[in-house]
C-alpha cells in the first residue's frame, strides 16, 4: 500500500467582515463557515500564520501608486459602487486590500524562506481581475500577482501561476505580458465575463501566457485532460521555482455565477496533481489563493479538498456530490493549444 506523506500547509484567513455591499455576491457570507477552522483546523498538518497589512512598496511591484491613492480616497467615501463589473468599497475597503495582499505574502515568503511547503491565503477581497492602474470584478489589488512579483524580486528566477477561476484572470494577464519570469496558465469559462482569455491571445508569449476557455459544463474529464495534456507538460517544460494557484472555486456547479460542472471531488483531482508536479519540479512549493466563488457550502468544501490534497489527506466532505456527467469534447480544443504551443511531450 502507498504511504500517504503529510505536509505542513501554512494558511491565512482573512474574512473582511466589514467588506460587504448589500446583495452583492462577493460577501463576508463566502467564507464565513470557515471560521471555525482557525481554532480547530480540518487537518493536523495546517499551521495558521499572523500577518500585516502589505505596504505600498509590495503593492507597487503591481499597481500604479496614483491607483493606490484613489483607492483610499474611494473607501473614504464609504459604501459604493465604483466601477460597472459591479465592483464596490466600504470604509474598511482599502485596508481590506492591504490585508488580503499582507496574508497572501505571508504565506508566499513563509514558503520561499522554509525552501518548501505549501499553503493557502484564503482571503478577500479577491485579487486576479484587478490591473496595473484599477480595479475591476469585484477585485481591488491583485494579491497573487503582488507574492509572484515579490517572489521575483526576491531573486527567484521562474514562477507560474495557474489560474482556476471560471474567470479569466485578466489583470493578471496584462501585469505579466511582458515579464518572462512570470508564467501564467488559465482554464476558464468561454464567453463570459471578462470577455478575455482567448486561445490566441498574447502571440508575444507562446508557451508562458496559456489560455484554455473551456465550453459551458465541462466537467471533472474534461479538466483532467487539459490538465494532463496541456498544463502538465507546460510545467514540466518551463520548471518553475514557486507555483501559484489562483484558487477560483466558481467553476463547480452549485456556483451562481457560471456554467462549468466541476464538482468537489474534481477540485481535489487538480490540487492533488498541482502539487505533485510541485513536489517534482519545485521541491513542494506551491500556493492557493482564494478567489472567485460564490456558494458558500461549494466553497468550503472546496477549500477543504485542497488543502486536503496539500497536506497528503485524501477525506473531505462533499454536501453536493457528483455533479451531472456531460463531458463535452475538448479534444480540438486541446490539439490547438498544443500546436500553438509547440507541446510535443
């Protein structure tokens, strides 16, 4: 029998509880459930790290610090929305920001500086939408761009973020464009906000920025084949020092917001195989970081899954169950991506 390894996972939590806008789906109500995690945590092997809020220094290897300021000059004005997405501020919004920045370069330099292990910021508001000079999807600074980034600066030559949300990270797209130490790889929705994220987009970084829009209710299968067909080989070639996770968990098919079909069981599908490419290319390194996800009962047992698959345990629960079978052909889809990424492994 296979000897299950148990890993140390470093998380954060920060709920934001005063970040919330009457009615909107990016609420406190996400990840309320969790609370309760931080006295008694779903695993041994979760360590939970204090952090600070990050400060404009770590923020401007992203943002536009023009940006910054009007940010806390929006969240003075109390609560509002301030940009069509809908996106929105309350008075605790910008240091809210600041906060989620902090946990998640917390949990990024705490992996770095131990030379392995993994981890999990799970925070809000959410990050991957936002750009160098604005917000945008309910996103206001663009968390795990700031620990890529800082990682970078730090002297780590590679990193790739790999990005699950239903959404197309498409901040994080453009903040990277042209920065060749920085790999980005999305599996998103097609046709559907923001209306980015095509297959040939960014013809300057063939085999670094990967775009995989995948067609409404594609399910456990059809990830799994772009994960083992697309992304797998796109890792192992490009050999990354630090993986990062944009942890979107609206793909699973409770989530009001999109049509994919991923359910809980293939949420642990991807994060067990994230981290065994990042035990065999990074020494273990790897992070979540929460994003998108708007049913709170998918989400918590989607956090859960992962962190199930980080730390080597293989039980978690799941209140909805399988999701309906459709299993869309993807198989053009994923000839595409490897001709047009020169993938021949």
């Amino acid at each position: 029998m296979e000897k299950k390894v148990k890993r140390k996972v470093y998380c954060t939590f920060q709920e934001a509880t005063e970040h919330h806008f009457p009615g909107h789906p990016e609420s406190p109500l996400r990840i309320q459930a969790l609370r309760g995690w931080i006295d008694s945590p779903p695993y041994p092997e979760i360590e939970w790290l204090d952090y600070s809020p990050a400060e404009e220094s770590d923020v401007i290897l992203i943002h536009d610090k023009q940006f910054l300021a009007a940010l806390e000059i929006e969240s003075r004005q109390g609560s509002h929305e301030f940009e069509p997405s809908p996106t929105y501020v309350t008075e605790s919004s910008y240091r809210d920001a600041l906060g989620a920045a902090g946990a998640t370069l917390t949990v990024s330099r705490r992996i770095l500086s131990e030379g392995s292990g993994a981890g999990f910021a799970i925070v809000r508001p959410p990050g991957h939408h936002a750009g160098f000079d604005g917000p945008m999807g309910f996103c206001l600074l663009n968390n795990i761009a700031i620990a890529a980034a800082d990682a970078v600066a730090s002297g780590v030559e590679k990193v790739a973020i790999v990005d699950l949300d239903a959404h197309h990270g498409n901040g994080t797209q453009v903040v990277f464009s042209e920065t060749q130490a920085v790999s980005y790889l999305s599996i998103h929705e097609m046709n559907t906000f923001p209306s980015t994220g095509m297959v040939d987009s960014a013809p300057q970084a063939r085999g670094r920025i990967v775009n995989i829009p995948m067609p409404a209710f594609a399910g456990n299968e059809a990830y799994r084949q772009v994960l083992e067909l697309v992304i797998v080989p796109l890792l192992t070639r490009i050999k990354p020092e630090m993986i990062f996770v944009s942890a979107g968990l609206d793909a699973h098919f409770s989530d009001p917001l999109t049509t994919l079909s991923l359910d809980t069981d293939g949420y642990f599908m991807l994060a067990r195989r994230l981290v065994g490419m990042a035990e065999a290319c990074c020494e273990g390194r790897i992070m979540f970081v929460l994003e998108g996800g708007y049913d709170p009962i998918a989400v918590k047992d989607n956090i859960q899954a992962c962190l199930a698959a980080m730390s080597g345990h293989s039980e978690y629960p799941d209140q909805y169950g399988k999701a309906q079978a459709v299993n869309p052909d993807v198989s053009s889809l994923i000839n595409t991506l490897r001709e047009m990424h020169d993938i021949k492994e």
